[in-house]
C-alpha cells in the first residue's frame, strides 16, 4: 500500500520499460528520457528540497517481467510513483501490482487506444479522438480513398482503435472491407498482402507491432500496393521506426502524433539537441516512442506535487488533475480536469525519403476521454476491488 509519509525519506520514481527484446529501441529511449528529465530537476535543487532516485527496470518485452518490476517497485523500493509500459498489455500487465494491489499513481505515457479510467492512473499519450478522429477525415478528404484493410496484432490496443477506425471511416462515406489479428511474433503475411490485393483497398492502416511489423512491411512493399496508388497509414509510426526498415517500404506513409522532429518550436528543438548530445546513438527521442509521453509526463508529475507541496498521494493526485506545462515536445500540454488524459497539440505527417514531415498541424486537441469523470472517490474504488481480489 502506498505510504503517505514518504517526505521523511529521498523521493522515487519508478520506471518499467523494455530496454531488451523486440521494443528496446523504444525502451533504450524512454530511459534516456528519464534519466535526462531526473537529472536535471535534481541539478535545479531537486524536488521539495530533495533529490530525486530514480529506480529503472527493464521489462524486457515480456508482460510477466513488468508484473514482477511493477511488484518489486511497490513493495521492495516503496516509490512515490510509476511511470512506463508501452505495450498497453503491458500497461494492464503493470497495473495488476501498483495499481490494484499496491494503491500506488501510475502514469502511462504511450500513445494507446483509451479507455483507461481509474483514479491511480494518468494517461500523458494521444488517444483515439486526437489520432484517429482527425486523421481519417482528413485523409480521405485529401486523396479521396473510401476503403480500408484493418491488418492488425492481437491485443486489446489494435482492437479498440480498429472499432474506432470503423466508426470514423463508416461516418465519412467510407467502408473497411478487411479486417485481421495476428500474434505479435507472426511473420508470414503473404496470405494477408493478397486478400489486400483482391479487395481492391485503398488504405492499409496498420497496427502489427513489432517483431512482426517488419515483415509486413516488406511484404506489402513487394506487392506493389503503394505503386499502385494505395495508401499506408500507422498512427504510432516516429522518427525511430523509420530505421528500422528501408525508406522505400514506408515511402508515403501516414502517422498522427503529438509531436515528431519536423515540428520546429524552439523549445522542442531544445530539448531534442540536449537529448541528443547525452545520448546519440539509434534510441532517440520520438513521440509514437513515448519520450514525448514521458517527458509530458515527468513534468507534469513535478508541477503536481510543486503545487501539493508534498508527497502525500490524495494531494499530489489532486494537484495532477488540472497540471500544466507550458513548454513540451510538441508544444504546450495540460490535463482535463476529471479525464486524467491530456490536451496537447497533434500533427499529422508523412514519410518522405527516410524523414517524416508535417503536412497538417492541428492545434490543441481534446482527449475526450473518461467524460463521465474519473474522480470517483480512491476509498470507492478500493472498496470495488478488495471484492474481486483473492485473501
């Protein structure tokens, strides 16, 4: 259980992301961000007068490990608060123990399909009304593409923005006229690139995850469908996924995010020069990544607790809800008030010759999520699971 007289003691920050197996090119990146936000609050004088510990595990892609790093945090390490997940299996997979059983705030900050409601748990990524929603109109408005094959991994994040996409495509005039689910690790798509083919779809929006993503790519790449005119969408597509395959294979491709390196504030281009001169290498700062989460994340958790002036969860929670940041990845971000979600500025983009670039700034977008409130009372909640939790 969440210890409310943690200002006796140095404050902690947990972080759980996959610095190995298919994610840790992503992971790698989410804690370097970290490491960087961390230490520079702690080189300002730290927070409330004290220095920061941040306790990294790695969850090696694997959701069992994240459960067993998200218990060892809470019960062993006894941290004010968890940030990580990217997966949103891996979300779930964390929130079991520090949520459920440990009682412990928890702040997911990759882009995910929303829905996530519960009064431990902030939410600092885009959702489905600040990706799907815009972009699909927009899309099919400017190339005037009306079908759409749904290729898809098989966990609960590809399913619910796949419902979404349905909904939106459905409402402007369009049709999905395919639509299938894989294991993460499937690699054969041969099948799926000619059911592609024979449907005649103009749009492939894609949610294979890695590993699989790759092969997919190349699969669909060889079948000439974007030669022929088709359209390849993928929301969480940054700046680090375009290494992993050739340019040719994603030439065209759509993404809406909250951020990507085209977006040219000052401020941005700040912080990614400083990320860069800390950590160059491949793990760089993206927003499909979650860096962008994550940092908006970490600095909204500061100005929280700033403002509670003090650990003590019920306050830091209290403050959470309508934090601000004026200065971000991308722009300017804040919570909603009772939605734990974020307004933040989203840009669609295209990948052009190994790059991505803005061909659509959308200003501040709402979240609209958890409309009904997430303020239900913690002691109401408490109460609802202890009624599901074993002795």
């Amino acid at each position: 259980m969440q210890s409310t007289s943690s200002v006796a003691r140095s404050i902690k920050v947990g972080l759980i992301t996959d610095q190995t197996g298919p994610l840790s090119f992503m992971g790698m990146a989410n804690a370097n961000v970290a490491k960087m936000v961390v230490n520079d609050i702690n080189s300002k004088g730290g927070l409330l007068g004290q220095q920061i510990d941040l306790c990294l595990e790695d969850s090696a892609t694997t959701d069992s490990v994240a459960d067993a790093k998200a218990t060892k945090l809470v019960q062993q390490d006894q941290v004010d608060v968890i940030f990580g997940g990217i997966y949103s299996s891996t979300r779930q997979a964390i929130k079991g123990p520090a949520v459920v059983k440990g009682e412990t705030l928890y702040i997911y900050p990759e882009q995910y399909e929303g829905q996530e409601c519960d009064p431990l748990i902030f939410c600092t990524g885009p959702v489905p009304a600040q990706q799907v929603e815009p972009l699909i109109p927009w899309l099919m408005q400017q190339t005037g593409a009306k079908t759409f094959y749904l290729p898809s991994a098989d966990y609960i994040w590809p399913h619910t923005l796949n419902q979404k996409v349905r909904q939106v495509a459905t409402a402007n005039g369009g049709t999905v006229v395919g639509e299938e689910y894989f294991p993460l690790d499937h690699t054969d798509y041969a099948r799926t690139v000619e059911k592609i083919t024979a449907s005649g779809a103009e749009v492939v929006f894609n949610t294979i995850v890695p590993p699989g993503l790759t092969p997919f790519l190349e699969q669909l790449y060889n079948s000439d469908f974007t030669k022929r005119g088709g359209r390849l969408v993928c929301t969480y597509f940054d700046e680090n996924f375009l290494n992993l395959v050739p340019a040719a294979h994603v030439e065209g491709l759509y993404s809406c995010l909250d951020y990507y390196w085209d977006v040219s504030d000052p401020f941005s281009q700040e912080l990614i020069n400083q990320y860069d001169k800390l950590y160059p290498g491949n793990a760089k700062f993206t927003a499909g990544s979650a860096c962008s989460g994550l940092y908006r994340g970490l600095k909204l958790w500061e100005a929280a607790v700033k403002e509670a002036g003090s650990l003590k969860q019920e306050d830091v929670i209290k403050a959470l809800d309508h934090a601000k940041i004026a200065e971000g990845p991308g722009g300017p971000a804040e919570m909603v008030p009772g939605q734990h979600h974020v307004r933040m500025n989203m840009y669609i983009a295209q990948a052009h010759n190994g790059s991505f670039k803005v061909v659509k700034s959308l200003g501040v977008v709402d979240p609209k999520e958890c409309t009904q409130g997430t303020e239900v009372s913690i002691d109401a909640t408490r109460q609802e699971r202890a009624a599901v939790l074993p002795a």
